[in-house]
C-alpha cells in the first residue's frame, strides 16, 4: 500500500538502472529500526548475516532522517541519562542493545558517523557529563582522539573509556558483566588526561620524547576556546612534563 515514489523517497528501494523497477537496499541483512527522539521510526540500520562489505548500512539522507542529529537508542535511554547526570557514547547497534540488556541505560550509539556538535548539543539537554566509549586498537584510539575536539568546544564535561584487551563494550559486559564496565567508567580518563597518556605512551618521557609529547598537546590545547580552561590545562602540562 505504500506508493513507489514514497519508498523511493525513503531510502528503503533504490533504482534498478540497468532494467525498469526498483530493488531493495537492504537485502539480506538483519533490520535495526530507528527512532527519533519523539519515538517515530525515522531509518533503518542493516547488517550483513556474512563477510559482504559493507558491514553495516544505514539509511541514506531523506526528509526524516538527519545522520548528524541522529543517536541510535536515544529514544529509549533519555529518561535514564536524565537520572543518572551522564550519558555513555558508543559505536554500534549491539554495542547499545548489549549495555541496554545488562542494566547500562544511560547509553546511545553513533550510528557509525563522526559525531557531530548537533550530536553533543541534543545530549547536554538530558545530560551535562558524556562517557566515550571506544575499543583499544588503533581504530578506537583515532576515534576517541576526532571526537575530542567538539566536546571540548562545547565545554562538556567529557571522559574516555578505552576498553582494555580486545574488547568491544558488547563483548565486554557479556564477560565481565555491568560492575566491572561500571568500575571502568568511574576511572574513565578526562580528555586531557587521555590525550597525554596516549602521547606519552607513543613518546616517552625522556627529554626528546617529552618535546614531541609538547607538540602533540599544543595542537590540542590551541582548539580550546575557554581561556580559562586552557589556562588550567597549560598549567597542568607544565607540572606532569616538568
């Protein structure tokens, strides 16, 4: 019953070019719905059931669907990121469900795009403090470090978590459960904290390491906007590199 023009439009049936009809976008792969905040399905997610690429899809840019306003699970987890003051950031669909499932509400996903400041600007109305949640290889790191920039500007109070060993938050909680993630998070490194780790960790501390540990942080210290802010964290620079 619905008109091909309207499926089209949604981004569920794309143009068959090379013979007249349309084809479904979304064959064989398991279907996420989602939600906007007002609880209308909005896109649609899908993961392949093999090793075709891409992993996961995402409904294209259409009238309803803004992939830069847009968390997967924010609909359910709202009124939880409200009561508890803090919202958990992750990358995926079972990365939510699985946090979901043991009890971590306060949680939504990214939908697999960079995070934006309209993202940030939607959280900080339910919730003033963010956790980043990301796996320990290179790919997390380099996602944790892109991120930092916009919440550091939008003057959020922002920590990192990176996961230890080869985990995922999914795979994570289903073996250690929700009181260890939870004891992570309450030790999650602030930006800066993270930042120096990860450039002292690549560097070292001897006198050259420490210069190259200087420019590292000076390209993140320069993108804060509060001069006071910034002020504290050359402070605090100075004091850890001696």
């Amino acid at each position: 019953g619905i008109k091909k023009n309207i499926a089209l439009k949604s981004g569920l049936v794309l143009e068959n070019k090379k013979r007249s009809g349309y084809y479904d976008r979304f064959r064989n792969r398991i279907m996420f719905q989602i939600f906007d905040i007002n609880m209308q399905v909005a896109g649609f997610g899908g993961r392949v059931m093999d090793d075709s690429m891409p992993k996961y899809m995402n409904s294209p840019e259409t009238a309803v669907y803004h992939k830069s306003r847009m968390l997967y699970g924010l609909h359910a987890a709202k009124q939880y990121c409200r009561q508890s003051g803090y919202v958990h950031i992750v990358e995926g669909y079972f990365d939510f469900l699985s946090l979901y499932q043991h009890g971590i509400k306060n949680t939504v996903a990214s939908l697999g795009t960079a995070l934006t400041a309209d993202h940030v600007r939607i959280l900080k109305g339910y919730a003033p403090k963010m956790v980043l949640v990301f796996d320990s290889d290179t790919a997390g790191i380099n996602a944790a470090k892109r991120s930092i920039r916009i919440f550091v500007n939008e003057g959020v109070d922002t920590r990192i978590l990176i996961l230890p060993g080869d985990n995922d938050p999914d795979s994570f909680v289903m073996e250690h459960g929700p009181d260890a993630f939870n004891e992570l998070v309450s030790n999650a490194d602030t930006v800066m904290d993270f930042l120096l780790r990860v450039s002292v960790d690549t560097h070292g501390m001897s006198v050259q390491g420490r210069v190259k540990v200087l420019d590292d942080m000076k390209i993140h210290i320069s993108e804060i906007c509060d001069s006071a802010l910034r002020s504290l964290y050359i402070r605090e620079l100075s004091e850890t590199l001696n």
